[in-house]
C-alpha cells in the first residue's frame, strides 16, 4: 500500500458519529481538510450513491464506503473507530469504518488501478484478528498505520 495514502491525520480513533450518515461525513471531512477533496458535499453525495446501490458493510465489524468522484484529487482513505453502531438494520455493530476517496477513471490516469489494490489490502488486514484487536485497542494512530506498513513489507518478500 502506498505511503502517501497512510496518513495519521486522517485516522480518527474516536469516531463520534453514531450513525453511517454522521460518519460519512466526519471522516469526509478529514479528507477535505488534508487537501484530498475540492468539494466536501459533492463527494459526500457520490458516497451516499453508491451506499444506495449496494452496501459497504463487509464483515469483521468494518463498513468500507467508497466511490469514484470527480471531487477526489488523489486516491486516499480516512479511518475511524466507532462506538459501535449498527451500519444497516441487518448488519452487526461497526467498529471501523475506511472512507475510500476515489478519482474518476480516464484512459489517462495511472492511478486507476490503485482503488482496487486498496480496498484489496484493507479487506486482507480486515481478515486478521490480530490486527481488527490492535484496531480495536490502540490509543495511538501510529498503531494504525504500522498496520498498513507491515502488510506493504510482508507483500514485498
């Protein structure tokens, strides 16, 4: 994965949102913040689309909303730990949540392809126990994005 997509400032380990709404927005709003969006509602509202059609609840306690946009700058994610709220009425409790900011694709865009090698990564991770528990534990950020960085040397041997 990418370092530049690893980004302490968009990891929020105390999600205040108690619904999938509220913490789309939350976690949009660190991606606007840090630069990654040029319009904080229009992405938002790409988001809510793609919710609608289906939803990004995968398991292990993780929801991964995600969607292509003309409003993301460049490929990033936000990660933020809930209280534990339902993410649909059939789902069980979400504990973490990866914002995935997308570009629009183009015959020209290198990076097209990077999406697809993210969410692979994360739902890899999402898998181990080990790391759902450091997610879940952790007070520091740094814990978080070891994880990532661990997974990135592991895949190069």
């Amino acid at each position: 994965m990418p370092e530049p997509l690893i980004n302490r400032k968009l990891i929020e380990l105390d999600l205040l949102a108690d619904t999938k709404e509220k913490a789309i927005a939350e976690l949009a709003e660190m991606l606007y913040a840090e630069g990654k969006l040029s319009d904080l509602s229009g992405f938002i509202e790409h988001i809510h689309e793609r919710e609608q059609l289906m939803s990004t609840y995968c398991g292990y306690d993780t929801a991964m909303p995600h969607a292509e946009s003309p409003f993301v700058k460049e490929p990033a994610f936000a990660f933020g730990r809930t209280r534990g709220f339902l993410w649909d009425e059939k789902d069980t409790p979400v504990n973490f949540i990866f914002l995935l900011a997308i570009p629009e694709t183009s015959e020209k865009n290198p990076d097209e392809s990077k999406h697809i090698q993210l969410m692979s990564s994360i739902a890899f991770l999402v898998l181990e126990d080990k790391v759902r528990e450091i997610w879940l534990n952790t007070s520091l950020k740094k814990d978080i994005t070891d994880t990532f960085l661990l997974f990135e040397q592991l895949n190069k041997i």
